[in-house]
C-alpha cells in the first residue's frame, strides 16, 4: 500500500490519461507499489514499473468448467448480499494473508481481466463484477481469488 498523498498525486496524473476509464485500463492498480506501465510515475522504493500490457479487447474468452464454491458455470448465481459480500471479503483477505499475499501478473492477470472485460455471464460493469461486487482490476490481482462462475481459476 501506499501514502495517501502519493495516491491522490497518481490519480491526478492518470485522471489525464488516454489509457484512463475510472480505472487504468493496462490493468494498474493505484493502491499497489508497481510503477506506471508507461512510466508516467515511478514505483515505491525502486520497484520499477509494471509491464506494459496490451489492452484487453473485448472478445469472448473459453469458459471454464468449475467455480471455485462449487458454482455451476452453466446454472444463474443469485447475486449476493452486502452482508454477503462483506463476509466473503474478510474470507479472501484472510485466505490471501495466510497464502502470504500471492499476487497475479503479466499475461496471467491481462487474461483475467480480458475475461472479465468480456464476461460472458454479463456480470461486468463500471470495472465491477455485479455478483461479487468486486473491483475486477483487484480481484483479479489476488492469486487466492476466482471468478464466482468459474471463468477463471486461482493460481498458484
Ligand atoms: S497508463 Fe499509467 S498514467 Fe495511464 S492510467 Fe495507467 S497507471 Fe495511470
Ligand atoms: S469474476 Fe465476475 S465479471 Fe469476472 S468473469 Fe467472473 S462473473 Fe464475470
């Protein structure tokens, strides 16, 4: 994580942006220490810039067989409760600290945004996944997460 004075400068910076939709389009998350991926800011303590990624274009991605909660990828998911949701946050924050903060780069986190991007379950929107009220740019970053449908798997 970083200062709040250097989020809200990164915000300014890519508020002005063409690759800037509410959210960075390469897939950067600003809370995180990584550089800009077109060098437009520095990463935290020397710890470089984020890989230049393509931008997702949005065509339909291979669907996957088997949600992580035993989901049905084929069956309709009732969409959660803010308490739900709650809930299942504290879960993946404390899953994702006990597997020491595992986090998803290069073409394995662009993959899953690209799915998202494109979800085939119509659950994308404004940057979230309407079922689990995720962040897709953040969920996407935590090696211990999945898509609720099964689109896409955890990683190791
Ligand atoms: S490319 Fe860099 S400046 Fe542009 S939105 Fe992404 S992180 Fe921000
Ligand atoms: S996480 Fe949500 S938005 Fe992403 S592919 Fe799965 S259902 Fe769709």
């Amino acid at each position: 994580m970083i200062e709040r004075a250097v989020f809200y400068a990164r915000l300014e910076t890519c508020k002005a942006c063409e690759f800037w939709r509410g959210a960075c389009l390469k897939g950067h998350v600003l809370q995180g220490t990584l550089g800009c991926p077109v060098k437009k800011f520095e990463g935290i303590q020397g710890v470089g810039y984020m890989d230049d990624l393509p931008v997702p274009t949005p065509e339909l991605p291979a669907v996957g067989s088997q949600g992580c909660c035993g989901a049905n990828p084929d069956g309709e998911l009732v969409p959660l409760t803010w308490g739900e949701v709650w809930r299942h946050l504290m879960a993946s924050m404390s899953q994702w600290q006990k597997e020491g903060f595992p986090v998803v780069n290069g073409a394995p986190y662009v993959e899953r945004i690209h799915i998202c991007r494109s979800c085939p379950k119509g659950q994308y929107q404004w940057f979230q996944c309407k079922h689990c009220r995720c962040i897709v740019y953040s969920k996407a970053k935590l090696a211990t997460e999945d898509c609720p449908y099964g689109l896409w798997p955890k990683l190791p």
